[in-house]
C-alpha cells in the first residue's frame, strides 16, 4: 500500500476550540497528548505530565531520557508549582517518560498499576510516593475523587507488556511497554462536577456501564485508522454510556514536536485525524453532543 504523506490541516478545525474559557475555581488544562492539569485554584491533579517530546529520530535512534528544561518550562507556564496526584493514563513514553519527575517537581504522588511504580521506582520515588491502585477503586487527591477503570490501548500497540523492572533513563522508547491502561474517572468534591480521561483510544466493553460523567477527554491517537464500526463502538463506550455532554479531543497532536511551537496533527503515516472527524461529527450531533477541541496552556471550563 503507497504511503500518504502529510497531516490533516488542524486549522480545518478551527471552530471546534470552543472550550469556555475559565474563571476563578474548577479548570482543566490541556497541555499536550493526554496530558491535562485538573484544579480548582486549592489542590491539583495532572494525567501523564509528558513534556520532553524527544524527536522522531531521538526516539527510533537513540535513548530518551526527560528533559529537565522542557519540563519546567511546560510547569512554568501552566503555573503548576504543586500537585497533589500525578496519574498516567498508561506507561507508553509519550506519556510516561516524565511522570515521575513531574511528581518528584510538585510534591506529587504517582499514582497507576505495577508498571508506573516500576516507572517511579527507576526514578528513585520513595515508596510512600507510589500509589498503587485497586482497579475500580475510588481514591482521594485533594479535592478530587479518581476512579481508574482497567481499559485497553487503541491497536496496534506497539510495545505491549508490563514493566517488571524499573525503568532507569537513559533507555529505548521500549522500555516504557503500555502496562496497565486505565479510564480515569474524576469527580471534583466540592462541585460535584466530573469527567472522564480516556488517554488511549481504545475500550474494555461494558467496563464504564453505571458510571458517569459529564464530561469526556477523549484519546484519538490511532483512532483514524480504525473501521468505522471501531470508532462508532468506542463514541458509545466512553461517550454515550457515561452520559457526557460534552468529548473533548485530545492526543491528536504531533508529540515528537515540542510545546514551544504551535501544535499541529499526527502524519497520516499513523493516523487520520480528518477521517477520525467524519465519524465522530454526525455521532456529536446525532446525539447533542458538543465535540470539542481543546486550546492548549488555557484554562478551560468544560462543564460551561
């Protein structure tokens, strides 16, 4: 099959980054793949905190490590000084790779399955640091409540398998296998407000029935390249079961490219953002459904 070159044009979109802006109290920023900061001006919780963005060819050729000065200055700008969970949706690079020093930065805990411990163990977190978590267990962060829900990756995953050793960078980008990957449920104590965190565009069928959200951040890395009966499913499994009015998108973003310059979609080498957008679109509106994407480094208020 002949290669497509290129990438959907993300401007095409440009009427979707329609996200309320936030006042004063509950907010989420999204800071890049499926990396969002969840706050409400008192306590903080972020999923993944993946700044590094290593290259395409760091990442195929070389060993990656963090970068200490992408990392502060991605929390600089955010205005993250504190947090109180730092929760990768799974241990993939491109979402794990800095977990661990995000946490170690912010007075966080790492908080996931056997593979993110191993992840903060090669980064020397101490052990009341870690948070190993009951699957479908609620847990306290703050002024948040946070549920994680087993889920699968979107196929193909290319470095499938737990992580049974720590993981001490430098290393291969197949160090960070995907482990356990998680919907996120988050409810926010004091509003009673919610959201689901679908990192990975892929689903566990009938692992969400009975919960709810009314708000859903949805992963679309991959999704593009699905049969249509694929996406449609997962729209029902993440969206429609949760009761969401609102899908946000994220992980559609070129991560090999770093926060400094403006965001732009993932090459049709691995994905389709365009045809991923034609199926979700008529599902939006069939079902009243604001679809959504988000601005980067904004504060946003998804529940508006």
């Amino acid at each position: 099959m002949r290669l497509r070159l290129g990438r959907p044009d993300i401007a095409t979109y440009r009427d979707r980054f329609d996200v309320p802006a936030a006042g004063a109290g509950l907010a989420v920023t999204f800071l890049g793949v499926s990396t969002l900061l969840i706050e409400d001006g008192v306590s903080a919780i972020m999923t993944d905190g993946y700044f590094s963005r290593p290259s395409l060819a760091r990442v195929g050729l070389r060993r990656i490590a963090p970068d200490p000065a992408r990392i502060d200055e991605a929390l600089g700008r955010a205005g993250v000084a504190t947090l109180d969970a730092v929760i990768p949706v799974h241990t993939h690079f491109d979402h794990a790779l800095d977990s661990a020093v995000v946490a170690e930065r912010t007075g966080a805990v790492l908080v996931g399955g056997g593979s993110a411990t191993q992840v903060g163990r090669g980064h020397g977190l101490p052990a009341d640091r870690l948070v190993a978590v009951t699957p479908g267990a609620p847990m306290r962060f703050g002024g948040f409540e946070v549920t994680l829900v087993e889920s699968h990756h979107c196929p193909p995953d290319r470095y499938p398998g737990t992580i049974t050793a720590p993981v001490v960078p430098p290393v291969r980008a197949s160090a960070f296998r995907c482990g356990e990957a998680w919907s996120t449920l988050v409810r926010h104590a004091g509003s009673g407000r919610s959201a689901l965190v679908q990192g990975s565009a892929g689903f566990v069928p009938g692992a969400l029935d009975g919960a709810s959200a009314d708000v859903s951040y949805l992963g679309v890395g991959q999704l593009g390249i699905q049969p249509d009966d694929y996406i449609e499913r997962y729209w029902h499994e993440t969206v429609t079961t949760v009761g969401a009015r609102r899908a946000v998108l994220v992980h559609w973003d070129d991560f090999f490219r770093p926060l400094t310059r403006p965001l732009r979609a993932l090459p049709f080498a691995g994905d389709d953002l365009d045809r991923t957008m034609s199926v979700l679109v008529p599902l939006a509106d069939r079902d009243g459904v604001a679809l959504s994407f988000p601005t980067v480094f904004a504060r946003e208020n998804p529940w508006a």
